[in-house]
C-alpha cells in the first residue's frame, strides 16, 4: 500500500487535490501571446492599397503557416489555424475536469457546507490548545519544587 506521500509523487495533482487531465496546463490555454503575434503582423488595409513601394512584401503560404512575415486581411484564417486548434483542445480537456456538471447552486452548498466544517474545527482546535494549556499549568503547579518536565523523561 502506498503512502499518501507516495500517491503524490506518482500523480501529478493541483494545489486542491485534483488530478488534471493529461496536457492540460495554463500554457494549454493562454491564447494571448499567440493573438498578440498574430496582431503584430497584421497590416494595415491602408497600407496594402496604397503604392507597394512603401509597403513591407506580402506574406507567403510558408511564412503563415510558420508565423512569420507581415499579415492581410486574407491571410488571417489560415493564419489563425493553430490558435483555432489550440482552443478546441483546451476546450475538451476543460471538459473531462471533475464536477464540470454541476450546478451553480451544487457548488454554492458545497462552499456552504466546507465553511461550516472549517468553522467546527476551528473550534476543535481551540477547546485543544484550551485543554492544552490548561493541562499544561496543571502539571507546573505538580512539579512546582522538582523542577522536572515530563516531556524531557
């Protein structure tokens, strides 16, 4: 049987407990840096119309589908192919998260329920270190002339 220590080294886990889907990370579904490159390429209308002589070359079918060079209007779709792609797999793996069906109100009752558990043991905690201390001064007034602690027997 495998300690709770070595559960976690063999599956990866978020913070929360949850084990993620594979691939599924915040690099999966961050899509600004990729709009922002793709923006970055884009050129003006006003620049395409007017004397090519001014104007940066257009892009070719190779420097789109490798993301580089200048961008038109046109070129765009095929352009914005793998951030479409992207999305729809982060869209899928957000999917096979857990409780992904439930309700709104499921989750509020849950959040309701685990703030009264945490308030419970709040208080657990407290009447302990209570009892804790209350222990603790018993046993000074016991020992009072040996000098002894108990803890260092």
């Amino acid at each position: 049987m495998a300690t709770p220590l070595q559960q976690t080294s063999q599956t990866p886990q978020n913070p929360s407990g949850l084990v993620l889907p594979e691939g599924l990370s915040p690099d999966s579904i961050d899509t600004l840096p990729v709009l922002s490159a793709l923006l970055s390429r884009l050129q003006n209308p006003s620049n395409t119309s007017a004397s090519t002589s001014g104007s940066p070359p257009a892009a070719s079918p190779s420097q789109i589908a490798t993301g580089t060079g200048p961008l038109t209007i046109k070129d765009i779709p095929a352009a914005t192919d793998e951030l479409k792609h992207k999305l729809q797999r982060a869209r899928m793996q957000v999917k096979e998260l857990p409780d992904m069906d439930r309700s709104l109100s499921e989750q509020e009752e849950e959040i309701k329920e685990l703030k009264e558990k945490i308030s419970r043991q709040r208080g657990a905690l407290a009447s302990l270190r209570d009892v804790g201390s209350a222990m603790k001064r018993e046993r000074e007034r016991g020992l009072g002339d040996s000098q002894v602690d108990i803890m260092e027997t």
